[in-house]
C-alpha cells in the first residue's frame, strides 16, 4: 500500500516525516505510522517553492522551508498540480494520499481538478487522509472567482504567508484567483458545488484557527465515502495515543469504502 506524502506549508518531507511517525518522550503521544497495518510504505515529496518557515519551525529546523504555492493565484495552483502531477507519472501509481494543512488543500484540489480535467479516467488516488487541510483554493477551470475574498485572507495574516509591505499595497501583484466552494462572507452567486469522489478521512482539531477551511473541504467530498475525525487540538498532526489509535482505525475504514463499487 503506497502513500504519497505532501507537508504543510514552511515545513518540508523530512519535518513531515517526523510529525508523523517520530517517537516522542511523553508516554501518552504515539507517531501515527506507528499504528498503520504493515504493509503500508509512505513516499514524502517536497514542495517546489521556499516560503518562510512555519511559526515555530525554525525553532527546530534549519530547513529549508518549503510549500507547494507561495500565493494562491491559480497560475500558483496550477503550477503545483503539474509539478505533483509529474512524480505521480514518474514514481506512481499510488494508492492513497496523505497532505497536512496545505499539503491536504492540495490534495484536495488536485484530485477534483483531475475529476473536471479527466472525467473518463481513473482517480489519480483510491482514498485520501486530509489533516488540518487550509483553504481550497482552485485554477479558473475548476472554481469560481474569489479574488477580492482571497487577497483579503492573505493580507490578513501577512507574516504567516510572508508578505512583503509592497506586496500588501501594491495592486499590481493582484492576480486572479478561485475556490471550489463558496465560503460564507462570499457571494453566493453562481455557487459551484463539486464532489470528490473516492473515499477520504478528514481530521480537524477544534482549536484549529482553520478550522473552518477544513470542514469546506469535508463539504466537498461525498457524504457516502468520508469519515470525520475532530479532536481538541490545533493546527497539528495530533499525536496523543487515543487520537493516533482512533485515525489508524478510521483509515482502515476508509480503505476498505475504497474497494467497494459504489
């Protein structure tokens, strides 16, 4: 069973590695590979581009510092899904993908672009496990435009997406930009709803300040094919013991939906 691996932004394989499957000093905390059935062989990819680190990172790693889109333009995003796309012609077939915060937005993304772009082909991937995913952003073929809501979400919290001062002032930096589901201070004109079709299992913690972004993305996968796990932490790969049992136990589940003809 192969995974393929795709980190949160201002992070990079070897930090994803480790966030999920490096033995930690507290009895109670557990690496979630540790309860994966054998069998099961985990492919890390590291994202094209060097973004700042995430908050906190660089308290425990030189780098560097990676992401799969620094803006979230669709030029941006649809760089990404060739550059991914690409190892999965090269490296795969994969049977599952695991992403963490922009890495699951991405995987996200790029399965229900693949969908639109290639409807009479097979899913790029036969289940998906999205942690802690961040906002969906989408390429204009795929998802409505939401520039003016996109730009405002980036200029909010500047540091974190590591915006210079001109970059935040000047409109000339402005591209176009999509979702694939409208979010709520939106307009709700011309809603455009996409399902992605093959069965994934969405972990979110409660205390998560994106904690929104990944409920839009439950949203956009089949009610039929999902399982839902949310626990009390935040933006995290959650590592407690009862917390790595339980998502072990749903992700069994969620491949055994993937052997089911619906």
């Amino acid at each position: 069973m192969r995974l393929l691996c795709l980190h949160g932004r201002g992070t990079n394989s070897d930090i994803f590695e480790s966030q999920l499957g490096e033995n930690l000093p507290s009895l109670s905390a557990t690496p979630i590979v540790n309860r994966l059935p054998e069998g099961y062989v985990l492919d890390f990819l590291d994202g094209p581009c060097e973004v700042n680190a995430a908050p906190g990172v660089d308290l425990r790693s030189s780098g560097p510092f990676l992401g799969w889109h620094r803006r979230h333009f669709a030029k941006d995003l649809a760089s990404a899904y060739a550059y991914v796309m690409e190892v999965i012609r090269e490296d795969g077939p994969y049977d599952g993908v695991i992403g963490f915060s922009q890495g699951a937005a991405l995987a996200a993304g790029l399965l229900l672009s693949h969908q639109h772009q290639a409807p009479n082909e097979p899913n790029l991937f036969k289940f998906a496990i999205l942690l802690s995913s961040v906002l969906p952003a989408a390429t204009s073929e795929t998802g409505m435009d939401s520039t003016e809501y996109i730009v405002s979400y980036e200029k909010s919290l500047p540091e974190f997406f590591g915006l210079s001062n001109v970059e935040i002032s000047d409109e000339s930096f402005v591209e176009r930009a999509y979702l694939f589901k409208q979010l709520p201070s939106t307009n709700k004109t011309n809603r455009i709803q996409r399902n992605i079709d093959i069965p994934t299992l969405h972990v979110l913690g409660s205390q998560d300040p994106f904690f929104d972004f990944g409920k839009a993305v439950i949203d956009l996968c089949d009610g039929k094919k999902r399982e839902v796990l949310i626990h009390d932490g935040g933006h995290e790969v959650p590592r407690l013991e009862d917390c790595a049992s339980k998502i072990a136990l749903l992700l069994e589940n969620v491949v055994e939906l993937s052997k089911i003809d619906f």
